[in-house]
C-alpha cells in the first residue's frame, strides 16, 4: 500500500529513502518481510534472555562461593567442602559452562539467523530495514504538536 503524503509537518516525516518501499513490491510481501523482521527483533530479544541467564549464573557462582567462605569462618567446613564439590563451579549443561552455551547458541543459531534476516532484506526490499513500521507510522502520524519533530 503505497503511502500518501499529508500536508503540514507530517510530510517531512514520511518514509525517508532507506526506508521506502522499493517500487514494485506489493503489501502481502511488505507484511512478509516485517514479519520475518518481527521475528528477528524477537530471536534478539530471547538471546537477551540469555545473556542474562549467562550474567546471573555467573552471579551465583560469585556469591554462592562467598557464602562457602563463610560458612568456612563460622566452622562449618565440612558443609562448605561438599557443597563446593557438588554446586560450586557446576556446568549448566552437561560439558558447558553458560559461556559455552552462549557461544553454541550464537554459532549454532543466531548467526544463521542474521544471515537469513539479512538475505529476505536483500532479496525482497533491497536491505532496507522496517519498511512496513515506516509505512504505518507515515498513516499514524499526525500534523499534531511539534515537539516530538526532529
């Protein structure tokens, strides 16, 4: 769906050149792409998640060994001993630290999914990025106050 300019203010914020819809292509492929990117912005999203999984098991790690140690000063070293042979250290999977995992993730299917993200773009609207949000802002905006115009 092509996009009509409005008058006012809101011309200016019409779908500039990088996001623009490349001539020919038809809405059901626009939606197509911005859905593929939906799902991209969401894979980002969920390697976020693991990241933080990353970030708080090293945390833990960190202060469970802070509290063995004092576990250790108040005399309770056997207690310490055990739980630093069995928890402290531990891999989250079977071989893997959550660095490891990360990394597996990262290679196995994250990068794949950049590739592929990348080639829809390429392909089908000449790599630009959010055409099918720049065309919806462009129909939602409104010649309104200008004090969130750049």
């Amino acid at each position: 769906m092509s996009v009509p300019a409005t008058s006012g203010a809101a011309v200016a914020e019409q779908p500039d050149p990088a996001h623009q819809r490349p001539a020919g292509v038809d809405d059901a492929t626009v939606d197509a792409v911005g859905k593929i990117g939906e799902a991209f912005e969401l894979l980002e999203r969920a390697r976020g998640a693991l990241y933080e999984f990353h970030q708080r098991i090293g945390w833990v790690d960190d202060t469970l060994g802070e509290g063995l140690d004092q576990l250790r000063a108040a005399g309770h070293e056997q207690l310490a001993d055990e739980l630093s042979a069995t928890w402290l250290g531990r891999n989250v999977l079977p071989g893997m630290w959550t660095f490891e995992v990360v990394e597996a993730f990262d290679r196995t299917y994250y990068a794949v999914a950049v590739e592929q993200e990348r080639e829809v773009r390429e392909a089908l609207m000449e790599g630009r990025r959010h055409v099918q949000e720049a065309e919806r802002k462009a129909r939602r905006r409104s010649d309104g106050p200008q004090d969130d115009v750049s």
